[in-house]
C-alpha cells in the first residue's frame, strides 16, 4: 500500500505496529463505529494514514465529526486545511454538504459514547 501524503509515511514512528495492522482492523469494522474509541489525539501517523485511505465523502464526514469530538481540533490549522483540501477536491454541492455534515455530526455521537465508555472509573 502506498500512502499519499509521503510526509506522514516519514513520520511514522519506528516502534508503531505496521499500518496494515490499522488497515486490517479497520477493514473488519463497520465504517460506522471505527476502533478509534481509545483515540485522544486523533492526529496520529496511523489515524492520518487510515484517513487518507478513506473516500473522499467519508474522508470529509470523519474529519468534520474527529473534530467535533475533540475541541483541540477546532482551532487545529492543519487539521482545518486537512478539511479545506478534502472540500476542494469533492466540491460537493450544498446539499451534498449539508448530508456529509449530518453524517459527521453521527458519527461524532458515536464517537464520544464510546470514549466516554472507554473512560476508566474515576
């Protein structure tokens, strides 16, 4: 598998498992409830990675609804300009749009129920 954005290929830290690992586990889940419940920065090389593999649409709802789940993404340039170019190379129409931010805004809510499941008890 060849990644698309080199930088992140580079990035990858020596002691990370394989992406086919990722890939692998990603594949054999539903794309609605991803194995990103213990995620808490989902800047990762290995989510990065899993997402430029993603289609577009559902590259662009994932990107949206990581960000509503995780405030520290909302003021994230990069992760801004990650939404902008995804945008710019789909350029869906408003209501295209306005479906892949609903989608988002799902799959945000299922994201969060299963951190706040992963939290341990305090």
């Amino acid at each position: 598998m060849t990644l698309r954005n080199s930088k992140d290929a580079s990035i990858r830290k020596e002691s990370s498992p394989p992406l086919e690992h990722y890939f692998r586990v990603v594949n054999a889940l539903d794309f609605p409830h991803p194995y990103l419940g213990s995620m808490r920065d989902p800047r990762t090389p290995e989510i990065l990675a899993w997402l430029e593999i993603l289609p577009l649409t559902q590259r662009l709802a994932t990107l949206h609804a990581m960000s509503f789940a995780f405030p520290l993404l909302k003021n994230d340039r990069q992760w801004i300009r990650r939404i902008e170019t995804v945008l710019g190379e789909l350029q869906p129409t408003a209501a295209q749009h306005a479906d892949i931010l609903f989608e988002a805004g799902a799959i945000s809510l299922r994201l969060k129920r299963q951190l706040s499941a992963d939290e341990p008890a305090r």
